[in-house]
C-alpha cells in the first residue's frame, strides 16, 4: 500500500512538473492542479496510512484512530487550493482576452517595444 | 512617568498628530490653513517653553517607553541643552515660516499639502534632536529625508523641483545608509542603543577597534545630511523649492541636522587624530570652497545656498578642532547662522517675489522701491559678513581666534590662512548680496515692478533681524542657551562669556582684512566674474547624472539576464533548485531503521492505482487536446477521493469530490473562452529537459514519500482525539479541528477564500470595461453553440434535484460536528446545486431568481464566524472557544447545540459565497461576449403551444 501511495505521488508530481514548464497558461494551470493534488496526498500521507480507523470517535468503548491533525489541514488545503485555481484560471483567461495570446513567456524584444510605445502615447 | 516627561513626548508627538489638519482645514480657506498648522507648532513650542528653565540650569528631561525591547529599540526622549537650542529653532523658525509662506504661496499651490509636508518634516526633524535612543533617531533621521524630498519637490510641475528633490533624497538617503551602518556599530560597542548611555562611554568607543568604521560611516552620513564636501552639490539644486522651503529646511534645520549629530556624538568621537583631520579639513574645505562659488552665483538664491555650504563647513571645521572653546564658538554660530540666513532666504524670496526674477545681474536700485527689504536684506547681509555690532561679527571672531592657533600637520599657518581667506570671500559675497541687488541706479525694466510686500511677508524676517540686532549688541542675552548647549556638546560644565571686545587680538587683525579684502574683491567682481565663467571647472550635477546612469544601465543589464520575461525558465530554475537542496539534504544525513511495515493492496486498490497512473500519463501526453485533458483530470481526482475515503479519511474524501466537481466546472467554463488545442511548440530536445527534470522532481517526492511513509515520529494528535469530545464537544475530531482547535487557521482560510471570489470579481469587473472587453463583444461563438442549450431534460431533473441537494446539504452540516460533513462540505454541495440551475436554464433566468448577493453572503460568513469567535470574550476566554449544551425537544432526539456550529455556518455561507461569485464572475464574460440572454426556463417548453401552433414549426 506505501508503495502504491509514495508512486502515486511521485508520478502526480511528475506530472505536474512536466505540465509547469509547457509554454501555454491552460496546461500550466493543469499542472499545479496535478501538483496540488500531490502535496495534498503528501500530506495527508504524513499522518501515516490506515484502514477503517476514521477519526470519528466511537460512542461507547475504545476504538483505535488514525491521525486526524492533517486531515484538518488538508481538507482546508483542497478548498484553498480550489481558491486558487480559480485565481489562476481568471488571470490566464484574462490574459488571453487582454493580449490574445496564451503564451506564459514574455519575449524580451517584444516587451521593450511595448514599454516604448506606451512612453510614447 | 511625570510631567515633564509627558509634555516631551506631546512635544514630539504634536506635528505628526498636526500634519492632519491643514489637509482638512484648506477647505476652510487659506487663512484657517495657516492658522491650523500654527497651533500644533505653538503648542509645542510653549510646552518646550515651560520645560525649558529646568534645561537651562542643568537637568536633562528624560521620557521613555518600552517599544521592541529585544532589538533594543524604545520610544525615548531626552531633553539636554543641545536638544533645546535646536527644538527651539525648529519649532521658532517653524512658526514663522508657516506666516510667511501663508503669504508666499500663490492660489494655485495646494497649500493643505505644503503645510502637510512642512509639519510631517517638522516632526521628524524634531525627533532627531529630541530622541535619546539611536534606532529612533535614524527612523527619524530617514523621515526628515523623505518628507524634504516632498517639500523640495513641491512644485511638481517643475523640471528642476523633481530633479532637485531626487537628488536630494538619493544624497542623503544614501548617506542614511552609511549612518544606520555606523549607529549599529556604535551601538555594539558602547552596549546599548541608548544614546545617555552612550555619551558615557567616549574612551571605550575610542579604544575599540571598530572606532574608525563607525566614525567614517556616521561621517558620511552627516556630510551628506550637511552638505559637505563633495557632498555639497545637491544643496545648491533643491533651491528649486519654494523659498520658504528653502528658508527652513536649507538654512535652519535639515541641513543642520548632520552637525547636530556631529555636535552630539562629539564627546564619544571627537578627541583623535582620524577625527581631528577628517572633520576640520573637510569643513575647512567646504567653507573656502562654498564661499568661491557663492560670490559668483547670479540666482540670489544659489547664492545663499553656497553661503550656506560655506558656513556649514565653518561648523564643521569648528567641531572638528575638538576644543571646547571651538565647541562654544560651534553652538554660538549656529544660532547666529539661523537668524541671519533665514532672514537673508525670506528676503530673497520677496524680491523673487515682487520682481519675478532672482537674478542678480537683472536687479540693482531696489532700495528706493522697497526700503522696508532693503533694510532687513542689509542688516541680515551685514551679519552674515561679520561686520561688528552684529550676532555674525561674534562668532566669526570666536571662530577665527579658535583657528589662529590651530596646528594642522606641523604647519601652524594653514588653517588661519585659509579660514581668513573663507572670511574674506563670505565678506565679497555678503556685499554683493547688498550692493548688486538693493544699490546702483533705479532700472526699469524689472519683469514686474517691484514694491514693498503686505506685513504678513516682511513679519518673519524682520523679527529674524531684530534678533540679530539684539543679539549683536547684547551677546549676554544669548549666553544661557550657548552655555546649556554647549555644556550638552562637551560634556563639561562650562561658563563662556560673550563679548564684543576681546582687545586687540589675531582674530580682529584676521577680521580686518577679511573686511577690506572683501570690498575690493567686490570692487574686482566683473573682470573676475569673466575669468570665473571661461576658467573649466566640473560640472557636479553633470557627474551625478553619468553617475545614476552608469547605475541604471548596470542594473537593466542585470535585470535583463536574470528576469528576462521567460516564467517556463524561472519555473525550471526553481523547480530543479529545490531538488538540488532536497537532495542535498539526504545526501547530508542517512535514513534511520523502519518502524512501520507495509499494509496489504487489495485489488480494487491497485486498479485504482493503476487508473490513476495512465490517467497521469496520459495528462501529460494528450495535454494538447484540452478537453480530453480536462476529463483525465477529473478521473485523477474522483480517484484521490475513492483512496481518502480507503483509508479512513471520509471527511477528506467527500471534500475532494465536491471541490473537483467544481474546479471541472470552472475549468470547463474557461475553455470555453480558451483555444480548445495547445499549439505543438516545444523542440524534441526541451520535452527531453523537462522530462528530468520532472522525473527528478517526481521521484523525489515519491522516495521522501515512501520514506517516511514506513517510520513512525511522535505527533501531539493524542491530544485531539482525547479533548475531541469533552473539550469540543463533538465526535467528528477532523470537524473538531477545523472549528475549534484550530478554529483560527480556519477563520483565516475562509477569509482568504472570501478574498479570492473577490479578486475574481474584481478582475472580472476591470477586464469587461478595457479592450478585452471590445475584444469579447466582437467575438463570434455561433459555430460552437448547442442548438439545445437548455435540454428539458436537464432542466426537470436539476429542479428535482434542488430541494434534496438542499436537504442533503444541510443533513451534511448539521451532522458534520459528529459525523463526516461540516460546512465546508456543505457550502460545496448546495453550490454545486446552484450551478446544476445555472448550467440547466442559464445564468440570466437563474440570476433573475437569485434573491441574496454573493459579496453579501462572503460579508456575513466572515462575520458570523468572527462574532462567534468574539463571543467567547463574554465568558472570559481566548477568541473561539467553543461553548456546548444539549437540548432535547420532545420530537426529536436529543441533540447537541454547539457554539461551534455558528462558527461552521460562517465557514458554510463564505464558501458557498465564494464559489459562486467565482463562477457568476465567469458567466459575465459568457454575457459580455453575445450569447443569447434566456429569459426562459428551457429553450423548447413542450408547455408552451404557441411554438407548436406555429405554420413550419
């Protein structure tokens, strides 16, 4: 089970590394996806893995519990992590509407010519 | 604390709190600005007033609270003899250049803003001669920088004023630099930031190693402050700024601030070699120097400005002899110099003024059209030569005796020479002053025909002459203060005597042919005024500009190679920056043994595994085709979601499935407006690059991942689960956590999510008013619209659907405290429902149905949940701590009512709020850009037979 997890998070993270460093705001958006949800499993993974042992305390007698405090953690990442795609999202898309173009690199040449011509106007 | 201690910390405190007026009272008119601005400066004054007989026999005023005691920094002040005398002038010259520039100032300046900036610099300037610890005088000392750069600069129209004002602050905020370089140094060695204790410490500071550094970095910073050589050249440039600026800042207080702090470091640095030649040949230097190209300045305020350089350089020398006689004639010059030079400033600045022009060549023969200016002018101009019966006479004698028995490197001539010679230009420029500009014959072609100016002008300066009047002829009348500051100064209790006659002494022979040689150096003025203009000299400001241009020009090319525009290279560089530490770290340290053994992996498991793995691979190769990308990442996160719901994580696993129901939603709606294909772009060889480094990445991970997934560590989760239930009340201990444990992490994290629906409104809301919005209008979507936009169908299931979504979700809420659920899980189902609305008869019919703002409902989950937390003040414990009862109404079955849950419905409104003012936000950009605005349900309504009755329908 260790194995299937460390692997799923290590080819998450690939992933999302390779999708980072494409040239395109929509794959780049895909990637910190992907890569959100490895540092989420990550976490959550610290608390160590366990199997019907929900940190939901049983009524009556003891019960064994797995550990609870990164669950917390994680569950308030996920809906930040949310938040913040939809930033990403927005900026991209705004991005793309103001300059029509997706790219995520500025071109050294063509932003010297941009600053030129707004000293002009 | 007592009195006195408080009145010094109203003192300090009052033209900050001042600085608010004048902005407000402009409205009332000019004369209430003025007035406005007056009063703090008054008070002030008079509370200084009442403390200052105490100062004057000896006491020192001490006030002090405690602000960062670990970094040694604390409000203190301290009122000595040396703090008084310039409190005085710059709370005096204060007020009577708040008259003045009352009168000075036309209709067109805002002068809400110039008494403003005058009061913020009063205060700082103030501070910096008040403050006892040295932290709090350099903070002081960086506030008199940046709001002399908004008086320098205050006419902002003017070329000269912005520049004059940036150079200024570049000067001296680099000088700043040096000083905080310097102060810390300082304050290392003696052991304390407190500048009283400090001043006790002078031979353990000149014993130290660490002398000469903190001695020639405190030095550049006061040279800078003061103008010294070859500092001395921004002085002459912030002239740009409006005489009274000129007047207060240049003659009185900023400029004197780097003596102030020579004269109160002196009993530590002064007494050395480093000292002794450092200071005196510096100031000797600027004194002869600033007199030279003073006398041939025409602008009559450059030339005050060289005068000025000149006689701060007199100061300098003065307190670099570091005899305590030099000391006296130091702090008695200081006070002479502010009468006369802001008397000399105010009067330039009227005759700028009535005449519309400051040069000298074009004015002469102003005595008989403004006699009242012309007396003032002279009298001050006459002191400033150092003619007798005048307060300049005095100190210039005292200066002169001080300097005819100077030895400067075995020659015992040197300094009197070249100080009689400073002398005897300051007479030529003096004259000049007087009889270039008020004698010769009457002209007529003034720019505007001058006369005497209203009272309000003439007032400030004329009292600055009576004051040199009185002084000149009545030293005694000065000789309390010169004692009290003096006595501060060196340490040493002093008696000085002030006299007019001394007898027949060097100094009067020196002073003598200052004065002749002077007259004939006037006399001489034209032909050498020629010789002056062919003879080569540099050019100070010529090199300062190639100077910050070198500077740029460096700093583009750095900027430029490192920050080149390029996000996919910084990426790469972080990215394989971050596994470099990581792996350096392991390298570093070996593994301990495992603790932990594997669990086994049911098949269900592995299949699951196994999707998430091609699902990834497959991401990263059809990423190209957006849509089909979109779709694997939707399978990626269901997959997560059936794994935390595995392994004893439900809350986790019913928060992930409705977050990525929604983010697909989201990221669906983006695509739209999106291109649909990612352009095949990168070279075989960059894929290549990036699959390392991503695999290097990976696998790293992966590996500390598996690391420690096999090794226990302690953790302090114990605690939860054994307070859970008795302290909090609940038996979800996740719900637990999130509400009440680390109720404040939550609050903070709804907070921010508030704040992110917010800047996608916002966003939102600036793109559709700018040329993306032009863009959006003219776009053409016809080819990638669904005839059937809003299936029946799709429609009758979604308003089934609503009412038990709702059900659900508030089944989901209530139970979250004990149960998997809580209002974040809550929030995102009911908004999820809310979309299925949206998506199935479209934003304009269901907006139109929408009866709350979304703001509104981020606005009352944020304070829902903080006036829950507040609520715990009202039994006397920290912020959110929960409170729990149980109820039992008869048909339910007992239930537990928990403080916690109002908390949680904060949590529930912001996150449902959030989530859909981010995706309402969207749907506006779908309306900006044409598509049809429904005002049906459906686009087909079986229910409807006017469509069916219709002929060809």
């Amino acid at each position: 089970m260790e194995i299937l997890i460390a692997s799923a998070i290590g080819v998450l993270t690939a992933g999302g590394v390779y999708l980072l460093l494409r040239l395109r705001t929509f794959p780049v958006i895909l990637g910190l996806a992907l890569l959100s949800y490895a540092v989420n499993v990550f976490l959550f993974a610290s608390g160590r893995l366990a199997i019907d042992q929900s940190p939901i305390l049983a009524r009556y007698g003891e019960g064994s519990y797995t550990d609870p405090l990164p669950q917390a953690l994680v569950l308030t990442a996920i809906v930040i992590s949310f938040g913040m795609t939809a930033v990403l999202v927005m900026i991209g898309l705004a991005a793309y509407l103001e300059a029509d173009s997706d790219r995520i690199d500025i071109d050294p040449v063509e932003s010297r010519d941009d600053d030129q011509r707004g000293g002009a106007a | 604390m007592n009195d006195q201690g408080f009145f010094l910390f109203l003192i300090s405190a009052l033209p900050f709190l001042g600085a608010l007026l004048p902005g407000i009272m402009i409205r009332a008119g000019r004369n209430a600005c003025a007035s406005f601005t007056a009063v703090p400066t008054a008070l002030a004054l008079v509370l200084l007033m009442i403390l200052a007989p105490a100062v004057l026999r000896g006491e020192v005023i001490e006030a002090e609270i405690a602000w960062l005691p670990q970094l040694g920094l604390s409000v203190s002040f301290f009122l000595d003899g040396l703090g008084l005398l310039f409190a005085a002038m710059i709370l005096g010259v204060g007020l009577l250049i708040t008259l003045y520039a009352r009168f000075y100032l036309s209709g067109e300046d805002p002068m809400g803003q110039f008494y403003t900036y005058l009061l913020l610099f009063q205060g700082a300037m103030l501070g910096i001669v008040i403050s006892d610890n040295i932290l709090l005088m350099l903070i002081f000392w960086e506030l008199t920088s940046l709001s002399s750069f908004l008086l320098i600069g205050f006419w902002k129209h003017l070329p000269e004023g912005r520049q004059g004002a940036r150079m200024a602050l570049a000067v001296t905020g680099s000088g700043g630099l040096a000083l905080i370089g310097g102060m810390l140094i300082l304050g290392q060695i003696a052991g304390s930031y407190q500048l009283t204790e400090i001043l006790q410490q002078g031979d353990a500071i000149r014993a130290s190693e660490w002398y000469l550094p903190a001695l020639i970095l405190i030095l550049i910073g006061a040279f800078t402050k003061s103008a010294q050589f070859p500092f001395h050249f921004w002085l002459p440039h912030a002239m740009a700024a409006p005489t009274p600026v000129s007047a207060y800042l240049h003659s009185a207080t900023m400029v004197k601030a780097g003596v102030f702090l020579l004269a109160r470091l002196w009993p530590v640095l002064a007494g050395t070699e480093a000292w002794f030649y450092i200071v005196t040949t510096t100031g000797l230097i600027t004194m002869v120097l600033g007199a030279l190209i003073a006398l041939f300045k025409d602008d009559l305020k450059a030339l005050l400005a060289f005068s000025t350089v000149s006689h701060l350089g007199l100061l300098t020398m003065l307190l670099g002899f570091g005899t305590t006689a030099a000391a006296v004639a130091a702090v008695f010059h200081i006070l002479n110099h502010l009468t006369f030079k802001a008397a000399l400033f105010m009067t330039a600045g009227i005759v700028d003024h009535e005449t519309h022009t400051r040069d000298i060549k074009r004015l002469g023969g102003l005595r008989h059209l403004m006699p009242i200016t012309f007396a003032i002018g002279t009298i001050a101009a006459l002191s400033m030569a150092g003619i007798p019966l005048l307060n300049g006479f005095l100190s210039k004698e005292m200066m002169l005796e001080e300097a005819s028995h100077t030895v400067w490197a075995g020659s015992a001539l040197a300094v009197p020479v070249l100080a009689t010679l400073g002398a005897l230009l300051s007479v030529a420029y003096s004259l000049r002053f007087i009889v270039h500009v008020f004698f010769g014959p009457k002209r007529d072609d003034y720019p505007h025909k001058p006369h005497d100016p209203p009272f309000g002008l003439w007032a400030s300066p004329a009292l600055l002459t009576v004051l040199v009047v009185l002084i000149g002829v009545m030293p005694w009348l000065a000789e309390g203060i010169v004692t009290a500051a003096a006595s501060a100064v060196t340490g040493a209790d002093l008696h000085p005597h002030l006299k007019i006659w001394h007898g027949v002494t060097p100094a009067l022979w020196m002073s003598v042919i200052a004065v002749l040689g002077g007259a004939v150096l006037l006399a001489l003025h034209r032909p050498l005024d020629r010789a002056w203009t062919l003879a080569p000299r540099p050019e100070a400001k010529a090199i300062f500009d190639r100077l910050v241009a070198a500077v740029v020009a460096l700093s583009c090319t750095i900027t430029e190679a490192t920050h080149n525009g390029a996000i996919s290279r910084y990426l790469a560089i972080f990215v394989v920056a971050a596994v470099a530490l990581g792996a350096a770290a392991f390298a570093g340290s070996g593994l301990s043994a495992t603790t932990r053994g594997l669990l086994p992996v049911p098949p269900v498991i592995a299949i699951g595994w196994l999707m998430l793995v091609v699902a990834c691979a497959s991401v990263v190769i059809l990423h190209r085709e957006r849509f089909t990308a979109l779709v694997l990442i939707g399978i990626i996160g269901l997959t997560i979601s059936a794994g935390f719901a595995y392994l004893s994580a439900p809350d986790l696993a019913l928060t992930q499935i409705s977050v990525e129901t929604v983010t697909i939603m989201l990221l669906l709606l983006a695509l739209h407006f999106l291109p649909k294909t990612t352009p095949a772009e990168s070279t075989l060889a960059r894929k290549a690059r990036d699959g390392v480094i991503a695999v290097a990445a990976g696998g790293g991970v992966g590996a500390l991942a598996y690391a420690f997934l096999l090794r226990d560590i302690s953790t302090i989760s114990q605690f939860h689960l054994d307070n859970s239930y008795e302290g909090g009340g609940g038996t979800n201990v996740v719900n637990v956590i999130l509400v009440d444990f680390r109720g404040y992490d939550t609050y903070g994290e709804i907070i921010v999510l508030g704040i992110a629906g917010m800047v996608i409104y916002a966003l939102v809301h600036a793109l559709v008013g700018g040329p993306a919005g032009r863009r959006l209008r003219e776009r053409d979507y016809s080819q990638d619209l669904s005839r059937d936009r809003h299936p029946l169908m799709m429609v009758v299931v979604t308003r089934v659907l609503m009412p038990i979504a709702i059900v659900v979700g508030a089944y989901i809420f209530l139970r979250g405290h004990n149960q998997p659920g809580g209002g974040f899980v809550a929030g995102l189902v009911i908004a999820i429902a809310l979309l299925m609305q949206y998506m199935a008869s479209g934003f304009a019919w269901t907006q139109a149905r929408k009866r709350i703002e979304y703001h509104t409902m981020i606005g009352f989950g944020i304070i829902i949940a903080g006036l829950t937390g507040a609520g715990a003040w009202l039994s006397g414990t920290p912020f959110l701590t929960s409170a729990y009862t149980y109820v039992h109404l008869p048909p339910i079955e007992e239930f537990e009512l928990a403080t916690a849950m109002f908390f949680d419905l904060g949590v529930f409104l912001t996150v449902l709020g959030a989530v859909m003012l981010m995706l309402y936000s969207l749907s506006r950009i779908a309306r900006l850009a044409g598509e049809t605005v429904n005002a049906e349900a459906m686009d087909f309504d079986p229910a409807d037979r006017v469509i069916d009755q219709r002929p060809g329908a």
